[in-house]
C-alpha cells in the first residue's frame, strides 16, 4: 500500500525537528559519550526480566526517557568537578531508572494515551499493572544504588523520590485549584520534576569529589534547570504540536493542574472576565483559553521566568573553577529553553 502524500509531509517537520534535537544532544553530550553509552548499555541490562511478560513490559519502556538528561548531568557534573567512576556509571542507571517509573506512574495519573509516539504502557496493559510495574523499576533502581562504594547516592536519591512523590500527592490535591499561588506551584514542581536533576548534578559533583560548596552549586543548578523545564512542559503541554511532542497534550487542562501560564492568567485578568477564564479552566477547554492567556501575556511571562531561572542556573556555577566544561553547562541549560518536545 502507497504512502498518503499528505500523511507523509505531515511527518515531515516533526522528524527534522527531532533529528536536530538529537544532533543537539550529540554534541552536548560528546565529553561524556562513552560513559553514556555504558549507563544506556547498564540501563537496558537492569530492564530486564526472566519472566516473558515482565521483560516485554520492560523492553517497551526502555526509550520512554529519551533525552537521558539526568544521567548526562550526572556524568557532565562528573567530569567537570574531576573524573566519572564507576560509581558514576551506576547512578546514572539509577538516575534513568527511577526516571523511567515516574514517567509510567505520570501516565497513569494523566490519564494519557500516548508516550514518545507510542501507546503509553497504561494504553497497552492498564492501570494496575503499570502501576505495579513502576513500582517494580523503583524498587529495583534502589538495589542497583546499593552497589556504590559508599550509601551517599542511595540516601540522596531516597530522598530525592520521597520529595518527588510529594510533589505529586500535592499537585493530585490542587486539581481545580485556581486560589494556587506561584509560590505554591513551584513548590509542586521543585519536588515532582526539579528534583531528580537537582539530585543528579549533585551527585555527580560529590562522587568526583568536589567540595560541599561546588556540590551545593550543582544541586542549585539541577533545580533551577528543572524548574525551568518544568514551565517550558507547561508551555508545550498548551502551544505544543501532538506530533512533535510525541505524547498526549492538554492533559494538564483537562486534568484541571493549574500550571504557570494559568497561574499568571487568573491573577493578571480583570476581575469581570475572570469567570469565563475559570469557566474554560474548569471545563478543561484548552482551545477557548489559548487566546485568553495570549491576552494577558501569559505565555510571554511563563517563558520569561524559564529564562530567569536558566539565567541563574548558569551564574551560579560561578563558584567553580576555570574549566573546560563550564560553558557546555551553560548550552545545557540553554537546551531546556530551545527544546520542542
């Protein structure tokens, strides 16, 4: 059967789109490249299963991550405060693994029907059994920590997913809360996405051995790099094209999650025009609040915060040395306010 012309020009921007962004992380990724392809290599050994079923679950949800980004922190991190270990290598798998289940739990509490182009796992095998297959990862990625030469990285990414769950439970408890304050947005999202990057830099600092001072800088950098990347997801989530994000879209919306973008809205709004704006909010109609978040500049602070917060990310390193890796940190930062998907 011939391919639909239209179909196929279709497919055409968000294909390049992604090439770029790959070609992108290549290079961003180059000084660590091998020892990335070893946490890629130990990451798909540690998904695995002797049991036909849990294996195919597993080897469907490899690629969910995609961008490695929290392994690649730890390893740059690494590298830049000294020299990758294996201790390293082990908690990047870990910090790929625990990443991997937060996604499959995310899916199911969206509700979403599509991850990286694909069926979400929750699609193919419902709630129950993904939800026990994430916390199957999680439970393994802790044993995988366990291997390291001290229990600083099990401590610290314990931790980490302890403040990740919280973010969670609070962002579920806030549905349909437009009272939410930026203040309390963003303590929601330090928990349920900066965390894990914080974490991750952190670490990657203090197995190299860096000083608490530079390892105080790197978490401070992970966390404002997840902050931002969190806003940016918000932005997607609403101006975002389906087939170049490659997952389901407007489940925040729907989901009633006040993110920053609507945050700004209903603070920045007329008080007479407030009630239709909380009207689409409620009714989880993403079409008729575009414009009205357009109207007050929404989008346009939303990314302005991102910027700051990349800005800062940045700057903060300023406590390191000279150092050769110094300004790809910074292209890495810059990464998470380019990124289409």
């Amino acid at each position: 059967m011939s391919k639909d012309p239209d179909s196929s020009a279709a497919q055409a921007g968000p294909d390049a789109a992604q090439r770029a962004q790959k070609a992108i992380l290549q290079r961003l990724y180059a000084p660590v490249a091998t020892e990335l392809a070893e946490v890629e290599r130990q990451y798909r050994a540690e998904l695995s299963s002797d049991d036909p079923y849990i294996a195919n679950l597993l080897e469907y949800i490899e690629d969910y991550s995609g961008k490695k980004l929290r392994p690649a922190l730890l390893l740059l991190a690494g590298k830049a405060c000294g020299r990758v270990t294996p201790d390293h290598l082990t908690l990047g798998v870990v910090a790929e693994m625990l990443h991997t289940a937060t996604l499959v739990h995310d899916d199911i509490l969206d509700e979403a029907l599509l991850r990286r182009k694909r069926a979400s796992i929750n699609a193919l095998a419902g709630n129950e059994v993904s939800v026990l297959l994430g916390d199957h990862i999680f439970s393994h990625a802790f044993e995988v920590s366990l291997r390291c030469t001290t229990p600083l990285g099990a401590r610290e990414f314990s931790r980490a997913m302890a403040k990740t769950c919280f973010g969670e439970i609070m962002q579920v408890h806030n549905r349909n809360n437009f009272e939410l304050t930026e203040d309390q947005y963003f303590r929601i999202i330090e928990g349920k996405t900066a965390e894990l990057y914080a974490t991750s830099a952190m670490l990657g600092a203090a197995y190299a051995g860096a000083n608490e001072a530079v390892a105080q800088a790197f978490y401070d950098y992970g966390m404002n790099l997840g902050r931002a990347f969190q806003i940016m997801d918000d932005l997607l989530d609403l101006l975002g094209e389906e087939a170049l994000v490659g997952k389901t879209l407007g489940s925040d919306v729907e989901k009633g999650k006040p993110t920053l973008p609507l945050i700004h809205h209903l603070h920045a709004i007329a008080p007479a025009q407030r009630k239709a704006s909380l009207e689409a909010a409620r009714a989880g109609r993403r079409a008729d609040l575009l414009p009205l978040l357009h109207g007050t500049g929404s989008f346009k602070y939303a990314a302005g915060v991102a910027n700051r917060l990349v800005a800062s990310a940045k700057s903060g390193l300023d406590v390191m040395a000279v150092n050769p890796l110094r300004d790809l940190l910074d292209e890495v930062a810059d990464f998470v306010l380019a990124r289409e998907a």
